[in-house]
C-alpha cells in the first residue's frame, strides 16, 4: 500500500464539533520532534483554536462555515534522520498541496481554497520513518466567509497557483489550484488596497535562485535561495503592500532558473481593511531586539524605528511572520515577543559560503496596544537582513 493510503480519511477519525463564533482561526504546533510515521501528523500543542475547528485527538481541522480559507504549515526536517521534509495538504482525503526541504531549517508554504461546511483539512507525511523537528506548526483562518465574497471582485488579485513557466523577464506564471485554466504571471488591482503575497519556491540540489516580489516594477523584498550546499531547499516569502490608489501590478520574478516549478507556488489576497505592516531590518540590535531599516508598509499601526516594536491598536486575531537570512557557517536564534513574552522561535542554520532563509508564523488573539518585537538570541543576521510582516485577520471590535 502507497503512502497515500495512510493519509485517507477514516471513518471512525474524531473531528471536532465546531462554534458558531464568527472569528474562525487556528494554529498548532510542536514542543519537540514528534514522529509522523508517514499518517496524519497531529501536533501537541494547541496555541489558537477559535471556532473549535481542530481536533487535538485525529488532527484534523474541520469546516464549519462556508467561505474562503488560507492555510500554512511550516515544517523541519529532523537533524539525525535527515529524511526530506516532504509533507502534504490534504482536503477531503486530496493532496492539495505539497512541501519539501532537506535542508534542516524550517519551511513554510501557504493555500487558499473555498470550502464548505464539513470539509476537513489536515497535513500527512510521506514517509514513514519522517520525524516533524520543533518549531513546526500547521494554521489556518477564515479569511472570507460566503456572505463576503463580493469584496474579492473589486480586490482582483484573490488567486492561489503553482508555478508553470517563467517568460524572458523571468516573470515566474502560476496556473490556479481550483481553475486550471486560469494562468496568471501578473496580478493587477485597480483600487487602493492591501496585498498579501506568499510565494513558497523550491530549488533543486546544486541550483541557486534569486526570487523577488516586484509591485509596480519595484523590488520590494527579496530573497536569495542556495541550493548548491544541501539538496533541495524551500523557501517561503510574505510581502504586505499597499496598491496605489490608480491600482498597481504584482509580479514574482526569478532571477535564475534553477528552480522545481511544481513545487513554487504563489498565495494572494487583498484585505479588506485594518492593521498591516511590513519591516525590513539589517540586523542591527539593541540589547537583542532588532532595530527597523526600512517601513515598507504600515497601516494603522505604531511603529518606534528606535526601539524596534510594532504596536498593534486593534484587539483581534493576527497573522505575523519574520524571515531571516544566514550566510557563512552561521546559527542564528531568532524569536518573536509579545508584550517581552517570547512565543516562538526560528532557528537558521547556513553552511560555509552560502546564503540560506527560513520563515516562521505566528497566529495569535490580541488586545489592543500590544507590542510585538523580534530578538536576536544567538548570531548575526546575514548581509540580506530579515523581513517582519503582519496583519489583522479578524477583528474583535465588530
């Protein structure tokens, strides 16, 4: 029997009754390596749960509200077994969605579906000896229910892809997960609003890739992919944005072609309104939390450049990310901190002469005038410098 045999749906698997609470949100993760054992990975430590829709027994997230859903899952590769982290998506008993890495830091990749009441979403391995190092977790949240949908019309850029090609520009086209005849290399919005970009790229072992988030022909964050020091190596990007108010294009570009197209895929969508953020920082710290660079975006929310803190003024559910580049024979420890409370970690390791970039998320309830920071515990960061992004996914005020 195939591996996917023991990723089906079994009929006696727990699943969670759900809430009518219209805030729909979760985020698992693990305290320690666990085994997969080539099944459905079930995580031990439950953070956010709003909704009830995960099921801490069978690991399974189920739907109870009809609409538009994204997800991520970050995964590492355990350092002794040096298995590929090579996990699936699965809706319905379907692979929707796939990541793969060897490199031994932590990955992430993202999809956006419609689904119905019922459906069920869950992450399943591929091989049975495959442990799920720390720091891995799976999330989820509403982002549009069904009685909202009319706002992705005007958005114009609500689109969920794998990459097929790139043109002579190295504009990478993605083809649509739910329309396949869908294929789009550009995303154009003609009102003024926030994107969110997440792009996940996959380069095979020897290659290198330069992968860049371009809006209005600009290089707004990039992120340089090494391959040439380990086997295949995942990467995942978040770019928060504003469009112009005459509307503006978004393109991912790749600088190099050394990249498994299969495996790159692109997560975009406007939010409706609320806080938003997009930092990019050097590397430089004061007593260990990172001092701010540049202020890509910042809407509705209190950014201090000379003490390093973001102020989020609206109680709701957030989504946050930091990505940090190593270079060199380098460790670093990164960690996000809430309120000087330390909620998650990224641990990056780079081998001699090579650039390498790992991502974590955090999804979390809030109140207001919370203050989020990033510390640097251990290492440098490299020349690249890190990216810290976050928005508002829900409110608690409406």
């Amino acid at each position: 029997m195939g591996w996917r045999y023991y990723c089906r749906l079994k009929d006696d698997s727990p699943i969670s009754s759900g809430t009518p609470d219209k805030h729909v949100a979760f985020q698992v993760t693990t305290t320690d390596d666990i085994p997969a054992n080539g099944g459905v990975i079930v995580f031990d430590q439950v953070n956010t749960n709003l909704g009830q829709g995960y099921n801490s027994t069978s690991g399974i997230f189920t739907i109870w509200r009809d609409g538009v859903y994204i997800f991520t899952w970050s995964m590492r590769s355990h350092p002794v077994t040096r298995k590929y982290t090579d996990t699936y998506l699965f809706v319905n008993g379907e692979a929707v969605g796939n990541l793969r890495d060897k490199s031994e830091n932590l990955v992430t990749n993202s999809a956006m579906f419609h689904l119905k009441s019922r459906d069920q979403v869950y992450i399943c391995s591929r091989y049975t000896t495959l442990y799920v190092g720390a720091m891995s977790q799976f999330s989820g949240w509403l982002q549009s229910p069904d009685f909202q949908m009319s706002y992705s019309n005007d958005c114009g850029v609500s689109f969920h892809g794998y990459a097929v090609s790139a043109n002579d520009e190295n504009v990478i086209r993605y083809q649509s997960k739910e329309n396949p005849d869908e294929r789009r290399s550009r995303l154009i919005t003609t009102s003024n609003v926030t994107i969110v970009l997440m792009s996940n790229t996959v380069v095979n072992r020897g290659g290198t890739s330069e992968m860049q988030h371009v809006i209005d022909g600009e290089n707004v964050t990039l992120s340089v992919i090494d391959g040439q020091c380990s086997d295949d190596v995942g990467v995942f990007l978040v770019t928060v944005a504003t469009a112009d108010f005459g509307g503006s294009t978004f393109e991912i570009k790749n600088r190099k072609t050394h990249f498994h197209i299969t495996s790159c895929t692109l997560t975009a969508f406007c939010l409706i309104n609320g806080p938003a953020f997009n930092i990019w920082a050097a590397g430089t710290t004061l007593n260990t939390t990172v001092m701010f660079d540049d202020i890509i975006t910042n809407n509705d929310v209190t950014i201090n450049e000379a003490f390093g803190t973001v102020s989020l003024l609206q109680r709701g559910i957030y989504f946050l990310s930091w990505t940090v580049h190593a270079y060199n024979d380098s460790v670093i420890l990164s960690s996000l901190a809430v309120d000087d409370v330390i909620i998650r970690n990224l641990t990056v390791t780079s081998p001699p002469d090579c650039h390498t970039v790992s991502t974590n998320v955090a999804l979390l309830p809030v109140q207001a005038m919370t203050t989020i920071k990033i510390k640097i515990l251990v290492g440098e960061i490299g020349k690249l410098g890190m990216y810290i992004s976050g928005f508002l996914i829900s409110s608690f005020e409406t």
